[in-house]
C-alpha cells in the first residue's frame, strides 16, 4: 500500500515560510493571493493486512516522528 502524509502548521502558528511565499508572490504581481501556508509532503510503501490497520500504523508514525503535534497537523492517505 501507499501511505501519503501531509503535514502543516496549525491555524494561529506563525508560517514564515508561508508569507515569504506570499510577499514574493505579491512582488510578481499576484497580490490577490492571501494567507499562504506552507506545509510537507510524506509518501511511503507500508506492508499491512487490510487499509484500517495501515492508517492506524501511519497515524502512530506521524504522533511519534513525522509530526510535531504541538504545531503541526496532518491528514494520512492510504491506498
């Protein structure tokens, strides 16, 4: 199976990176852009029984190591 995880800063963290992106995008003429975030991307092959277990497997992975909980969120694909 495939696992994708995204990860992002939850509302109200600063993202410096986010509005870096966005002045830069205002200084190429895109000023109606607004409140960009940025975030990450994980994808990894995971060996599981049935699809449940690997998102209980990949959930268990980004609350020990691939996320901070405290700042960050994310959302776990599995196909």
């Amino acid at each position: 199976m495939r696992a994708k995880v995204h990860v992002f800063l939850k509302p109200g963290v600063l993202d410096v990176q986010g509005k870096a992106v966005e002045s830069a995008l205002h200084g190429l003429g895109w000023g109606h852009v607004d409140s960009v975030r940025v975030g990450r991307t994980i994808e990894f092959d995971i060996k599981a029984a049935d699809q449940s277990t690997a998102e209980a497997e990949v959930k268990d992975m980004c609350e020990k190591l691939l996320a901070n909980t405290v700042i960050e969120g994310y959302r776990v694909e599995v196909a």
